[in-house]
C-alpha cells in the first residue's frame, strides 16, 4: 500500500497508455497496418485499459483468461475477476489478421485510438458467455444483445494506447493515480466508492451517509460511458449530483468522479467487476445495495450481495459493504430499512421509476422523502430542455 492506501489489483497500476515519446513512432507505424474499427464499448475499454482502471490487464483477453473468466470468474493466474474484456471481429476481417501481428485500432472516422498485437484469435461459444456471465440466453438482456450481435472472433492481446476519446466531465475525470493522489492528499485512507448510473435519490443518500460514518471519505463515482438508451443522459446526472452536493454533503468528505466504463447490466458479475475498478482507484471498501447493475427481472434483488461470498476476501481485496432496500417510513418520520423499520408498508414512501418519470415529466416534484427538490428540479428542467440545447 502506498501513502496508506489499498495495493491495486495484482499489485501495481498497469498503465497501457503511451507517452509522448513512443506515439509519434506508433502513429507513424500504424499507416502500414491493418486497421480495425472499434465502437464505443470497445474505445471505453481502450480509455479503461489506458488509464489502469483494469489493472492488472494488459489489453484484450486471450484464450486462456477468457475461458477463465467466463467459467470461473478468475483469470488464468488466479485473481479475481468477473467480465470478460475482449474485442471480437468478423471471420473474414479475422482472415486478413495473423497471430502475431499488429493491427491499428482506429475510430469510425480513422483515428488512431490504439495499436494492438494479436497474441491470439480464437472462436468462441457465446451462448456460454451469455450463460454464464449474463445468467440468461435471452437476445432481450442488453448485454446478450451485443455479445449475439458481434464479431464471432475474439483478438487477444496487449494494446499500446495512443489517444483518448474526447475529455467529457474533465475536471471530474480522474485517473485512478489521480484519484489516488486526491485522497491522499486529503489524507483520506479508508474511502468507500458509490457506484450509480442513476440520479441519486434519498434511498441512495442515506446507505452513502451511513456507511461515511465508518470511512474517511466518499468517492462518488457515477459510470458515463455506454448506458441504455432509456437512462438518464450523463450530464443531467450529473448536475444531479453536483446540486445534491452542494447542498447535503460535507465537502471535505467527498470526492466526485465519473468512471468512463461502459455499463454491461451483468448484475452479480459487473458488482465484482465494479468493485475491482474501484480498488484500482484506491477505494478500500465499495457500497453493494438492491440489484446491483441489474436490469429488468434477470437477477434477484440481492443476487449482485451473495456472489461476494464466491470469492476469497484476501484475492478479493477490497471490502464490500451490502445495505437492505431502504425507504422514508412516516411513523419513524425517517430514513430506514427493514432491517431498523418495524413498520408495516403502508407507512413506506417508495416510488417505482415509471411513477417518479411520469411525475417529472407532469413538472411535479416528487415528495421530499423521495427526492431532494433541488435534483428533482434538474430532472423536470431537462425533461423540457430539447436535447440539442444540453449537448
């Protein structure tokens, strides 16, 4: 551990990004080879690879980590780890790459992202990978959809990355060494990290300010890559959280970050795979609550809870911290769970998504035991702003 702060995973940050000196060698190589487009789940796996938040990989799964980790939630060497990291191409763009080769990943509009070596390409089953890492066959579960609908070769091994995506959220984008160096310096060693694709209501609130008691700090830290296209844009969420801060939160006590990862919905799995990103970013314990990363009716309320039981905590590293469903009860006239409410539902605020839309979308505010006025009046301001005036 450096600076008090917990080891990343597999012992160092690997950072795949290159530095000034190599690219402009890279970018001059790259015009003589291959060149391979990627989309936007594999240039946020580039960013992710580049910056170290999938330490300990060193680029695209081969064959022996991705068996490894669809069927034992491990990779080949042991460590822990729960979604598969791959780039799949077509059988006839596989035919014009051999093993061993290098093949420049590039943009829709040809920029050069990335130079990859082929260690190996290889077939693979993907209704085992929808199996095993989704818990479903079925081409409706938005992760199954884009496993069924790419390449069926997968491209296997270690990236050199040359440039990143445009900098969205930059004052907010930090490294995990950045993030590293920012709790540091707030002398911060335990921190607890928040995982949301969501605004954060007052559910969200109270298990983040419960488990600050037990920590030195809260590393707020929303996921901005690929969601959804029914999800709340990642600015709106954003400003959400800002308003939301700087009004309920002590400042010297939270740290507001974004994770450029894309989103998967694997539910249990992405839950270990979350919590591994943030131990990379120096968070030592990670906030586990009601169906995590789930999606639909796919995986059971505390599903994303009992995986951690599958693993060694040591391997593991980072500890998890699981809190019940939580509400507003009307006879305890607070924050609660049915762990610490004796009260019967009735008593219960909780408001199902469709509701809190339809209301928003209506210009009502929802009541203040679900949602704090100021993130509710971000929400009805942007469900009246045309797209084009936010972007």
């Amino acid at each position: 551990m450096s600076n008090g702060l917990i080891t990343p995973h597999g012992g160092e940050l690997v950072i795949n990004l290159v530095e000034d000196s190599e690219r402009e060698a890279l970018l001059e190589r790259a015009k003589g080879l291959f060149q391979l487009t990627v989309e936007s789940r594999q240039l946020a796996d580039l960013e992710m690879l580049a910056i170290g938040a999938y330490s300990p990989l060193r680029g695209f799964m081969t064959r022996a980590d991705y068996l490894s980790v669809v069927n034992t939630m491990h990779l080949s060497n042991g460590l822990p780890w729960s979604i598969p990291i791959t780039l799949a191409v077509t059988r006839e763009q596989s035919d014009s790459i051999q093993d061993g080769a290098e093949v420049a990943l590039v943009t829709t509009d040809g920029v050069l992202q990335a130079i990859l070596t082929v260690q190996e390409k290889f077939g693979y089953d993907k209704t085992l990978e929808a199996r095993q890492v989704y818990r479903t066959e079925d081409e409706a579960h938005p992760g199954v959809k884009v496993v069924y609908q790419q390449g069926d070769v997968l491209l296997g091994g270690p990236v050199r990355v040359v440039a990143l995506q445009p900098q969205t959220f930059a004052q907010q984008r930090y490294t995990p060494a950045q993030a590293r160096a920012q709790f540091a310096e707030r002398g911060w060693k335990k921190i607890v990290a928040f995982q949301t694709r969501n605004p954060v209501h007052r559910a969200h609130e109270y298990i983040q300010k419960c488990a600050m008691e037990t920590v030195d700090g809260l590393f707020l830290h929303p996921l901005v890559g690929n969601t959804k296209g029914d999800d709340i844009p990642a600015d709106v969420r954003m400003r959400c959280y800002e308003v939301l801060l700087e009004n309920y939160y002590p400042q010297e006590r939270v740290l507001l970050g974004v994770l450029p990862a894309a989103m998967r919905y694997a539910g249990p799995r992405e839950a270990i795979f979350h919590a591994l990103m943030r131990k990379n970013y120096g968070c030592s314990h990670f906030i586990v609550g009601r169906d995590h990363a789930g999606v639909g009716n796919y995986y059971g309320t505390y599903d994303a809870q009992h995986i951690f039981a599958e693993f060694d905590a040591t391997a593991l590293g980072i500890t998890p911290m699981f809190f019940d469903h939580t509400f507003f009860c009307k006879v305890c006239d607070a924050m609660a769970s049915k762990k610490t409410c004796p009260h019967g539902s009735e008593n219960h605020i909780m408001l199902s998504g469709t509701r809190v839309r339809q209301m928003l979308q209506a210009g009502e505010v929802p009541p203040r035991e679900f949602s704090r006025p100021e993130v509710a009046q971000v929400l009805i301001d942007s469900m009246r702003q045309p797209i084009s005036d936010r972007v």
